[in-house]
C-alpha cells in the first residue's frame, strides 16, 4: 500500500541526460501493484529520496496519463539531486507522493493557455505543454514564454522549435545573454508579455520561475488585461515532510507543500510582492 | 451538576495509584536542575511540595515557599509537547538488498501517559498541537499514537508567574475543557472534577469527601486572583492585519540587536510544531535511518532552498516567528498561536518579551 | 572482482591529536571503517604514506610553521575530497590565541630551554586559509558521531550535512534545563554551533563554545548579556578568545572586550 507517511522503491526504467546539470529519470514503482494505483496531476511532485542522503521535493515532468511509468526532471544543484545524477537505469531509490495541488488544467480547458517560465521553471510545466498539445483540441491557442539567464542555460531546444510548428501555438523565449546565432530575444521575458497573442477575456496563464520574474510577469500580463485571478503560480519551498507538517514551507499562512505548490495569483500576491518572508 | 468533591493532600497517592492501576505510566511535575521537570513520577512525595517558582524575563528560579503546597507555580520549560511530539524520532529505516532496498517504519512507542498538573495553557497549546498534526490532510500515526492513549489530570493555575499573560489570550488560568480531571489545590489538598467518563471513573476509585462551600469558594478565588494578578498582556486577541501591515517596522532590527537566534523560544513553545527531517547512512553501507526532530525558524535549515538562505537575517528570523505566532497562525488554525504560558520570555535568555514586542509593532 | 575500496588518509598538523581519537576510539566501528576503506596514511595508529593519493584526506591541526605550508599543499595534491576535523584545523585552534598579540615575539624565549629549535609562523591559520577545504567539522575535540557520521556519508557517495544551529536546539531537545536561565551561568550555547550533543550545559556546566560559532551568532548581544550577568569586560573576552579565538565573529567581540578592559 502507498502511505504517504514512508516511501516506497522505485526503479529507474530510463535516464535522459537534458544538458550539462539537468537529467531526466524514468521511473516505475518495484511493486506494481502500487504502479497500477499511482495518480498523478501535472504540477504535483513527489519527495524523491536517494537512500543514505535524503528527501527532494520534485515535481512530476511526464503526462499523468502515461501509466506505465513516471518522470523527473531535475537539476543536480544539492547534495541529494548531485548524488541522484550519479544514479543508473536499474538503480532503486526511494518514492514518497504525489503531494499537492496540481495546475488547474480543468479550468483552462476551452481557453488560451499562456505557459511562462523563468529558468528552471520549465520542468513543472513541460507536463502541462505536453498535456495540452495531446489534447489540443480542448484548449484555444497555446502561448509558450521561456526566459533563461543564458542561452546555454535553454534544454529541450529541439521541442521548442518543434512546438512552435504547431497550430495555434506560439513560443517565444529571451535570454539575458546569449551565444552567437541566437534566433531569439534578448533581454528579459518580461519584456515578450506584450508580443503574447492570447485573449485576456478567455485566457489561463501558468508561470514557474523565480519569485522576482513572476511578481513582474503578473504586472505586465494584468497590464494586457488578464484578470489576476487567471494567473497561476508554482511556488518553492524547502519542504522536508511534504504532509504540512514540518513547517518549513510556510509563505505566510499557506505550507506550500500541500496548500500549494500551485496558488492563484490573489492568494499569494501581497506575499510575493512583499519577498524576504 | 454534581456537587464537588474534595481530596485532601494526605490522599493524593491514591489518584497516582488509580491511574496506575488502569495502566497508566504517570507522569508529573517535579523540581529538578532548578526547574519544574515533568517525569514519570510512582510516589506523591516526588511532586515538588513547597516550591515556588519566580519567573522574569530570561530567568527561572525555585524557592523554597513556607507553603505546603504541590502546584504553587505556573509552569516549567516543558509539559505536554514533548511527549505527543517527540523531540527526535526515527520515521524509517531503509535497508540495502541484493538488487535494491527495503523500506521499513519505525515503530512508535504506545505506552499511554497519564499526565498529572496540566495547565490551561497547556490544554490550549494541545488543542492546536492535535489540529495540526491530527486534523488535516495528512494526520501524524507517530502524534497520534501518543495523544491517542493520553489521560489529562489539570491543575488550575493559581500562581501564575510574573511572564504568565494567559488570561489576556483567553486560554487561562482555569482549564476549561478537554481534560479528564481538574484540581484546584488549596492548603491542604484540592477540589476535584471529572470532565469525561474516565475521569469519573477514575474519581470513584478515590477516597474523596464532600468539599465545603469554603471550599469551593477558595478554589474559584484562587483562579480569580490569578487571573486578576497577571501583569502581562498581549495587546489584542487578533494581531493578523495590524502585524502584516508592518513588515517593515524599524522594531524588527531593533529586536534582532538583541535577539541571539538561539531558538529557544521556539524549543520552548508548547505550540510550535516545526520539525526537520535527517538522514544517516549507516558506516557499513548496510542501510540508512531517517528521523526527525524538533527545528526552528530561527536555524538555517529553515529557510534553505537549493543553495539560497530565504531569510539570512536575524530580523528576518524573528519576523517570521512572530508574524507565525501571532498573524498568519489565524489562517492556519482560526486563532493566535499564542496561548500566554510565557515560557518564550521566562526561556530567552536575553529575556526578550512577546508581549513587549507586539505591542512596540503596534505603535 | 572486488571494486578497489576508497583510500583514507589522516594527517596530523599542530593539534593535541585529539581528534584522530574520533576514529581510534570508535571500537567496532573502526573495524567496520578498515573493512570499506584502505587506511593509506594514519601515523597515530601506526599507517606511514603521507604522499598518497587518496579518495578522502582528513586533516587534524592548524597552520601553525613554516614547512605545514608545503605539506598541507602536497595533502590537498594528493586527496580527491579534504575533510578538515577539529577546531585547530577547521579555526586555527587554542594555538591562534597567539595571533596578533605583540608579546608573542618573544614566548618562545620565555618558555623553551632551547629557543632556536622552535620554527613557528607569527599567526596560527585554519587550513582553509591556505588550501581548498571540502568540508569543515567542528569541534575540540570533534565526536565519533560526527567523524563517522561524515564518513559513512561520504562513503555513500553524498556531501554529508554539516548542521550549524545552536547548541541550545539540541540542549532543549535533550530536556536539559536551561542553566544561563536557571543559573545565570555565562553559557555560549545561543552562539556556537552544535555537535557536542550539549554536552556541558547537560551537566550543568557553561558552554565553552569549543565547537566554534554558529551560523548566524548574535555574539555582540550574547557579550552584553554577559555583562549584564556580571561578567567583568576580561572575563566577556575569555569567553570568546578560547578554542575557536580566531573564528569570526567570537576574534572581532572577543578583542573588542579585550581591549576595552
């Protein structure tokens, strides 16, 4: 049985490594029958645990309906994530969740979906890009805006180019600096909310990044008239339980682990603004 | 309602011996290192008769009162926190197999407790402690476990101490509820009440006597005077608009002077619930455990995030501490997270005061 | 084939080699140690190889003469990963009570029959002052626990954690009473980093602060705390300019009180 109190075995089907520090783990739980059971809602993440160091809190970066298995992308920035690299196809780790509340995809359905993400904010929503082209037909137009510091810092080149072949689907992406050849803007993403082709009356936008970067993309995108209850936020917080227990994820009165990791704008907006807290 | 009851201190050992005899390891107030200690306690004479405790701002003191009272003191570092939220716990032990792991749940210990001398404060720091760990989404098997088997034998507070301010947050001195027995003790023993089915039964095993009016008359005026003797206030039930309105207040830096981020007020707070999560591989490479223990917002891991401290100053510490405790605790749980047991300000050790400080934020 | 086991060398530099103690006096665990790594270099306990290369090189002293300069870089050449242990290693130690004092010129005439075999620099420095250090454990001396602790970590191919809250969180864990508030003792508990489990204030005794300062130490607010506790200015200073006297801010407090005496 799944508790959500002690983690269960997973074994990595496949790993992908995305750029230098970023790396995608395929995974399946060692007992199927907890496979079988396993729901997921993209936004929600799981506490990922390499025995011996530790816990991360993840988000979940494969389609919910894929059953088979599940994926992560992650950043080897910290002692667990750094030892997670070192891991192999084959190799057993630890698997506590999901956790938390998801995208509100439900919502979006019917409307532009206007995606934004700061860095590595992109892996909690590549789900929902790939979630909403596999169902293009229940969403209105798809706009895609990735900002990175460098260019170099842009994984899933290839799927960007390739999204933005798509109907009804826009990309655009900035850097703050960038290579030579570069076919995108520079500067900052801010700066692209204008060029943005949504309908501010029948529009959801989900933003993933920074917390500087999405108090800003919230300005710009009310400036263009989106109501700031249909803007949606994915939010961190060094979570250790991942229960609403610990503590540690508290933003004012909200424990981002299970309250979140997703808020409306309005639930969370004076907090954010305020940063330091 | 029923008439009250009376058991005189000549008694008093036949309620440790009831509540044995249902089971029950006791536990109570002891002076012990200068302090009142709460440990598992078989004779009545353990119970630190005589004492008197003075409390200030960074300071605890017992002394040796001319009275032959067992409860003529308001409070020690610690009463109920730490045996239904452990201090440190093994969660899991996850060990190597020959082509993986195994994980394993740590067993959680359920010898039930009988707890003697509780104190209101304490019952209201409880009934948060169980909402937060017994009431949401996810409720705590190791908590529960332990609150599950729990018998609560209150003591209303008669002396309070000079940092007590319950009667200001409503939450004292007389326990009201949620208990299974209350005393309120007088020269020479206490009155007594069940407030559940086990309480009475537990009352019909002990040799009480009617109380006299006088009785219950010096019992109510004790309360009364304890109440009325608080000097410390907290200025304001609901401090959640007015505190989240300064976040910049010039006090945050003033207070952070003085403040040393030890993290003793948050030890010591029998609402505070924050815990972290360690992990330590076994030398042998056979397997790791993972425990948890008590944290605070005042250490690093609190703020930590890959790589990023979110609150790197003292004043951002203390911010958080306060604006918890005080504002956005009534988000979480419908009311302040303070219950006026002061143990925060007799703990500090540069006697840093809560009431003080809210009220400076407030000006 | 057996996978070759990780290579360990201890070294020693000016220490009380109280330190390497953390591994000889583990018992069982220091036979469970010996089966999972090869001990190249471990003079105390009786492995000669300074040079080595090593997966993990663990250094115990400070910087404290001329030639600990050259060998501390040949250690750092020859370790993939250098673990500092102790507080003479990881903040120069007892023996940087010496630093910036004037007087100091001239102890070594003062205290030794045979001045002229005494090669010392003028200030006793933490090894990172002079090479790249992978991971800091405090104490004086460090525990078994922490020792281990790192090294099984290590071993699991992780960066262990290094925790750095007060000795206070741990003195309240363990249910000690509070003796700066029950006694009004002169404890650094509040400022200095964990690890000793709370080992002094657990038997009733002030904190030394062996375990040098915590992350975030108010240490001006804990010296004026113990001025008001009645401390006399020399007195705050001593409490300060001990086993970690050149670790900030415990150097930049203590001196301040030294001074104003």
């Amino acid at each position: 049985m799944n508790s959500p109190h002690v983690p269960q075995t997973a074994r990595i089907v496949e790993r992908i490594q995305e750029s230098d520090d970023i790396f995608t783990l395929r995974l399946r739980f060692s007992d199927a029958a907890v496979q079988d059971g396993y729901r997921f809602a993209p936004g929600q993440f799981n506490m990922v645990y390499l025995p011996g160091a530790g816990e991360v809190p993840i988000s979940l970066s494969s389609d919910p309906e894929e059953r088979e298995d599940f994926a992560h992308t992650i950043r080897a920035v910290g002692r667990v994530t750094r030892g997670l690299a070192a891991l192999k196809p084959g190799d057993e780790i630890g698997m506590r969740g999901p956790y938390g509340r998801g995208w509100p995809l439900d919502e979006a359905e019917g409307k532009d979906v206007f995606i934004i993400t700061g860095g590595l904010g992109c892996a909690p929503v590549v789900a929902v890009i790939h979630y909403v082209l596999k169902r293009r037909e229940r969403f209105k137009r798809l706009v895609i805006l990735q900002g990175v510091k460098h260019s170099h810092d842009l994984i899933w080149r290839a799927s960007y180019e390739r999204w933005a072949q798509a109907t009804d689907t826009q990309v655009l992406i900035a850097a703050n600096s960038t290579e030579a050849l570069w076919p995108w803007h520079v500067g900052s993403p801010i700066d692209l909310v204008s060029q943005a082709e949504f309908d501010p009356a029948n529009a959801v936008t989900m933003i993933c990044g920074p917390e500087g970067m999405m108090v800003a993309a919230a300005k710009a995108l009310k400036a263009r008239g989106l109501n700031e209850a249909d803007i949606h936020v994915s939010l961190e917080r060094n979570m250790q339980c991942a229960l609403g227990l610990c503590g540690h994820c508290q933003l004012g009165g909200h424990f981002v682990c299970k309250d979140g990791p997703v808020f409306s704008y309005p639930e969370v907006k004076v907090l954010l603004e305020r940063g330091g807290l | 309602m029923p008439a009250s009851r009376f058991l005189p201190h000549s008694a008093l050992q036949s309620l440790l011996d009831a509540l044995t005899a249902r089971g029950y390891a006791v536990i109570a107030p002891q002076a012990r290192d200068g302090c009142i200690v709460y440990t598992e306690t078989r004779h009545a004479d353990e119970l630190p008769w005589g004492i008197r405790l003075e409390q200030d701002p960074g300071s605890s003191r017992t002394i040796k009162g001319t009275h032959r009272q067992a409860f003529a003191w308001a409070n020690g570092p610690q009463a109920l926190k730490p045996l239904v939220f452990a201090p440190s716990e093994p969660l899991w032990r996850i060990s190597r197999q020959a082509d993986g792991y195994a994980v394993k749940a740590a067993e959680t210990p359920q010898r039930p407790l009988a707890v003697i001398g509780v104190r209101a404060c304490d019952l209201a720091a409880l009934a948060i402690q169980d909402r937060h760990f017994l009431h949401g989404p996810y409720p705590d098997p190791r908590y529960g476990a332990r609150r599950e088997g729990m018998l609560l034998v209150a003591v209303n507070c008669t002396h309070p101490a000079s940092t007590c301010f319950c009667a200001s947050t409503g939450d004292g001195p007389e326990a009201k509820t949620d208990f299974d027995l209350a005393l309120t003790e007088l020269d020479d023993g206490f009155v007594i009440e069940a407030g559940s089915a086990e309480g009475e039964q537990i009352l019909a095993a002990l040799p009480l006597q009617d109380a006299r009016a006088a009785q219950v008359e010096a019992a109510a005026a004790g309360i009364r005077h304890a109440a009325e003797s608080q000097t410390r206030a907290i200025p304001g039930r609901n401090l959640r608009d007015a505190l989240m309105a300064r976040l910049e207040h010039p006090r945050w830096q003033e207070v952070a002077q003085r403040c040393l981020a030890c993290g003793n007020c948050t030890m010591v707070c029998p609402t505070c619930f924050c815990h972290a999560e360690t992990e330590q591989p076994e030398l042998d490479g056979s397997g790791s455990l993972h425990s948890r223990e008590w944290d605070s917002c005042f250490g690093e891991r609190h703020g930590y995030i890959h790589g990023k401290q979110l609150r790197p100053e003292i004043s951002q510490r203390y911010r958080q501490w306060l604006t918890h405790k005080l504002a956005s605790w009534h988000d979480q749980f419908g009311r302040s997270g303070c219950v006026g047991c002061g143990r925060c300000i007799a703990w500090c050790p540069v006697g840093i005061d809560i009431t003080e400080e809210a009220a400076a934020l407030l000006k | 084939m057996k996978a070759q086991r990780p290579r360990i060398a201890v070294h020693k530099f000016a220490s009380c080699d109280g330190c390497q103690l953390a591994f000889l006096n583990a018992g069982e665990a220091l036979l469970t140690l010996a089966q999972r790594v090869e001990i190249l270099h471990f003079a105390e306990a009786g492995w000669l190889d300074p040079l080595a290369k090593v997966d993990i090189a663990f250094v115990e002293g400070s910087i404290s003469a001329p030639h600990d300069i050259e060998r501390i870089r040949a250690v750092r050449e020859s370790a993939k990963f250098l673990v500092t242990i102790g507080a003479c290693a990881t903040a120069g130690g007892l023996q940087a009570l010496r630093n910036g004092v004037k007087e100091a010129a001239g102890w070594v005439a003062d205290i030794y029959a045979s001045p002229q075999y005494i090669e010392s620099l003028p200030e006793s420095r933490p090894v990172s002052a002079h090479v790249k250090v992978d991971l800091e454990i405090w104490g004086c001396p460090v525990t078994i626990e922490q020792v281990l602790g790192a090294t099984a970590s290590l071993l699991n191919g992780v960066t262990p954690v290094n925790p750095g809250e007060p000795v206070c969180v741990e003195c309240k864990r363990r249910g000690h009473a509070c003796i700066m508030v029950t006694q009004n003792a002169p404890c650094m508990g509040p400022v200095t980093r964990t690890g000793c489990g709370a080992l002094c204030p657990g038997v009733g005794r002030a904190c030394y602060g062996c375990f040098g300062p915590a992350e975030l130490p108010n240490a001006v607010s804990m010296a004026k705390h113990f001025e008001q506790a009645g401390l006399d200015k020399r007195e705050v200073a001593r409490r300060f300019l001990f086993i970690t006297s050149a670790a900030q801010p415990f150097a930049d407090v203590g001196r301040h009180y030294k001074e104003n005496e």
